[in-house]
C-alpha cells in the first residue's frame, strides 16, 4: 500500500469513528490524559485544517491562528468529515506528495508531513475508538506503512517529548499493538468504570 492510500484510509476510519459518537459520549475519558473525547477529536481536526494550507505551500505565519479554539461548533461530526475531506484533497492533489512543507519544526517534505498525519489518524483514532467503545482495529496495511516510517522516528519523537515511553508488550503482541505501544499506549486501556 502506498502512502496516499493508507492515510486516505486512515482519515476514512477516523471519520467512520467519529460518526459513531454518542451525544453523552463527547466528555468521555480517552487515552490522552488531558483530552476528552471531544478535546481529542478537535485537535485531529485542526490538524486536518491545517494540513490544507500548509500543504499548498503556506507558512505558518501565514496561516495565523485561523485554527485555534473551537474547531467543531455545534455538529462535531460534519465538522469532521469536511475538514477530512479537505485534508484529502490537498493531500492527494496532483503534485503535492513531491512538495516541500513549512511546518515549525522547518522544511519538510510533503511525505514526511503526510506520514506524520497519517499516524496521528491511526492512533488518535485508535484512542477514539477505545474510548467510546468502537472496533479498536485499525487497517492493517495502513498500520504497516505507519510502523515502517515510525520506526526511524521513534527516537526523535521521544527525546522531543512527542511520544510517552514506550508500553511493554509480550513477544507475540501484533502489529497494531507494537505501533501502539511504540506511542506510548497500552493496547490494553479501557476508560475506568
């Protein structure tokens, strides 16, 4: 699977997730310490609205603060699926994935930009998915393709304080459940009753 592939179908179960919601399930618990549901899905979704314009080649400055606060308003769930849609137009427009992008981390290319988005669907979607009860299996391919790129990022994220230490697992836990852990979740969390 290539790249473009699994992050559209990371964005895909991300939404599927966030469509299934319940309406008293938005101040639920979630694996982020600090974030609820909501605080959880909001911060995917500015992510997606900025992907839309760093990806065409904006600076951050030039964007501002357009997307701070509240990025959900009263219908969560559209708001997600346009900001999604959105961030795979821009992401698979003719000529983006050979871009470089302004991040503030500085240049970047479009590909190293577009796997960064592409686990922060996977796993916050993973994190949505246990918190509201949802099918916590992600696409195994799409996990493949994070797992392959992740590995020769682990060390940065983690001397950065991006990621938590990684959770320790059993020889035969899978795939998902290494990225996971490698993220600093416990394949295991459930909200406490």
């Amino acid at each position: 699977m290539d790249l473009l592939e699994a992050y559209r179908r990371s964005l895909a179960e991300f939404v599927d997730r966030v469509d299934q919601v319940g309406p008293s399930q938005w101040s639920d618990p979630t694996p982020c310490a600090d974030w609820d549901v909501r605080t959880l899905v909001n911060h995917v979704v500015s992510e997606d609205r900025w992907s839309v314009p760093l990806l065409a080649g904006r600076t951050i400055d030039e964007v501002g603060d357009r997307f701070d606060g509240d990025q959900l308003g009263a219908d969560p769930a559209t708001s997600a699926r346009e900001a999604t849609a959105q961030a795979e137009i821009a992401a698979t427009h003719p000529g983006t994935i050979d871009r470089t992008v302004h991040l503030s981390s500085g240049a970047t290319p479009a590909t190293e930009y577009i796997q960064q988005l592409l686990a922060e669907h996977l796993v916050h979607g993973w994190d949505l998915a246990v918190a509201i009860g949802a099918e916590p299996r992600l696409e195994p391919d799409a996990v493949r393709v994070c797992a392959r790129w992740f590995a020769g990022q682990v060390d940065t994220y983690r001397s950065n304080n991006l990621v938590h230490d990684a959770v320790r697992l059993s020889a035969d836990a899978d795939e998902q459940d290494r990225l996971l852990a490698a993220f600093g979740r416990d394949p295991d969390w459930a909200p406490a009753d």
